[in-house]
C-alpha cells in the first residue's frame, strides 16, 4: 500500500489514458482497504485510482510485472501488480509509510475486467512513452540553448559545434587518464597474478581471481582460459549459497558485470554461458532453469522439484493458517517471484492445495495425496 501516492494537479499534455475499470477497491496485500467503489485509470506514464474525495497513483516505471487472479463465487477478480520501492528522495506524500507486501492489488467489480487490465498495463509498459519522453526533454534544451540572439538554424549549428569542440576536449583528457590508469592497473595485475601462482588450494585461488575480477583487472589471456561459464560459477556460487541456493538471471547478469568492472558483457552472453553451464563446467554444481511463466533462474544443481517440495513441506508446518508466497520468500531466502513459482509447482505436483480468499493466495498441504501415501 506504500506505493500508492496522493495525486495533486494536472496530468501531463503528453499523458494517454489507455482504459479504466470501474468499482474497484484497493488492497494492502491480503487485506481490504477503505479505498472502494473507485476508478483505476491506466494511462502511459502511471495507475491511477480516482475515489471519494481522494485520488492515489502509482509511476508505471515501477511496476515490475503484472498478473490476474480469476474469481470465484464469493471472491471478485483481481489485478496483481509487482512493483519496486519508491526512490527515497521522489516519493510524495501517500495514505502509508510502510506496507504489508510488494505486491499491489486491486479487485474489479466485473468478470474480465482484470484481464483487460493487465493487458493494458503491459502494453502501456512495452510501449514506455514516459522514458521516451524523458529522453526528448532532455535533447530539445540543449538544440535550443543558443547564445545571444542567434536564432534559426544559425543557432542550432553554432550549438552543435560547441558541444562537438566541447566532446572532443573531454575525449582527449580522458583518453590522457585511461592510460595512466592502465599503466598502474597492469601493474597491479601483474601482482596479483603472481600471488594466485604463491597461493594454496583451489578455494584461494578462486578468492583471488573474484578479488580481480571486481577490480575489473582480469587481462585477457586469464579470461579466455577461465570461459564465462567458469567466471559465472566463481561470481554468483557464493550469492546462491546464501540465496536459499537459487538466484534469478537478472541478479546473475549484474553480480558478473559488477565483478568484471569495465569488460562488460551483454545478457545474451550471460544467458548463454548459463544455458550450457551444467555442461560445460560441470564442477560448478550449477544449473539453469527456466519456469513456464518465462523467469528464468541458476540454481544449485542438487535443488531439484523433490527437494524444493521437500523443504516446502516441512517449512509449510509452522503455518498452521497458510502459507503464501511471502511467507515462503522471507523462511527460505527466495525473492518472492522464484517463491511463488516453487508454490505452483509443489501445488501442480498434487503436495499443495490453494486456498484463493479475500486474505489472497494461501497454500495448505494435500492431505489426500499424504493419506494416499
């Protein structure tokens, strides 16, 4: 419910509302809020949700994904929204400081309503007119910052220049500082990798090269022997470890190119040599996985489906009134997606059984499928 922010003046010119549901209410996490009977507006830069005497709204840029929870007989249909924390600085005034979850919610008075929601929000986050936006105010001052009186063409022409002499001068000086930083970095380098050839036992060595890695010293001869399949087991097998043993791809791709410090490599490189991982650096104990909903994870390859239930079940015990997805995600050290999707699977399986109420998705063991047992 944090994310939701008080709305004061008008809405941009350049803002589009895409399409609205009417009689929604607004949860806070699994529990009801007072905000009912209202309007969800979804425009191309943010939600809004227009009520009685109160008007909440949400940036689209930080919504992570978005999903709809069918109804039943007794429940209405949902919107369910996973979205980043405001920046501490940008964050205006809202109904709360602090929230149950990180996901947002909403209930739809009409059947389908939710889908239709969550296709819009997904198209308006596809489409990304805000960043587009942002990038254009940002060119046109600096076409238009002319000096003087000058004015037409003369004026962006002389601007251009400028900028271009402005460039060149910053190019140079830097190019001047790159390589007096390579001169000691090579140095530096040289050391280290005299150190790894001193060192004792594999673990130090792998320590060592990490150590080089995060400096962005690793030359290239060492890289091309060590494979980024390799480079990816040394960088992201301590972060599993103390992840629950599981870590999605996103996380992966930026714990290796923070470790690489300036030879920085593209995702598709990353998803790739994770792909092959289990393959062709089978000592890493690593492998990868993708679910059916598209995330994609690298795991520790002793996690299989049985053991996830496995640990599930036994987790599930202090719970007596359900556990959800959260629950799950703070116990085991997931991140709430990769909980989420575990659930599902268990649930897909015949161990788990859901119940979908007004407090959200709760998951209960199937005490048919123990008895059967």
């Amino acid at each position: 419910m944090n994310r939701w922010c008080y709305f004061e003046g008008a809405p941009d010119p350049a803002e589009r509302v895409l399409g609205q549901c009417t009689g929604c209410r607004l949860y806070d996490g699994d529990v009801k809020t007072n905000y009912k009977d209202g309007t969800i507006s979804v425009s191309t830069h943010k939600i809004t949700y227009h009520g009685q005497n109160v008007t909440l709204f949400i940036p689209l840029r930080l919504i992570i994904s978005a999903n709809s929870v069918p109804g039943s007989w007794n429940h209405s249909p949902k919107v369910e929204l996973f979205a980043q924390q405001w920046e501490q600085s940008l964050k205006p005034p809202g109904p709360q400081s602090t929230s149950r979850s990180n996901e947002v919610r909403f209930a739809v008075a009409k059947k389908r309503q939710e889908d239709f929601a969550v296709q819009i929000i997904q198209r308006a986050l596809e489409e990304r007119v805000w960043e587009k936006q942002a990038r254009q105010s940002q060119t046109i001052p600096g076409i238009l910052a002319a000096s003087g009186k000058s004015r037409g063409i003369g004026a962006v022409v002389k601007s251009q220049e400028a900028k271009h002499e402005k460039e060149n001068a910053m190019t140079s000086e830097g190019l001047q500082d790159l390589k007096k930083l390579m001169k000691h970095a090579d140095d530096l380098a040289k050391l280290a990798q005299t150190a790894a050839t001193k060192v004792d036992g594999q673990d130090e060595v792998a320590k060592l090269r990490s150590m080089m890695m995060s400096l962005g010293l690793e030359n290239d001869n060492a890289t091309g022997e060590l494979g980024l399949e390799k480079e990816l087991a040394v960088v992201c097998r301590p972060l599993i470890e103390k992840s629950g043993g599981m870590m999605v791809m996103e996380e992966a791709y930026c714990a290796l190119n923070r470790a690489r410090g300036s030879e920085l490599v593209s995702p598709e490189e990353v998803y790739s040599a994770a792909k092959s991982i289990s393959k062709t650096y089978p000592a890493a104990g690593l492998l990868f996985k993708k679910y059916d909903s598209g995330i994609a994870v690298l795991q520790d390859s002793s996690l299989s489906d049985a053991a996830v239930v496995e640990r599930i079940l036994a987790l599930i015990t202090e719970f007596p009134e359900g556990l959800t997805a959260e629950n799950y995600s703070a116990k085991a050290g997931f991140s709430p997606i990769v909980a989420k999707e575990h659930l599902q699977m268990a649930e897909l399986k015949g161990d788990l059984c859901r119940d979908d109420s007004s407090r959200g998705v709760k998951f209960f063991p199937n005490l048919f499928q123990l008895h059967s047992c």
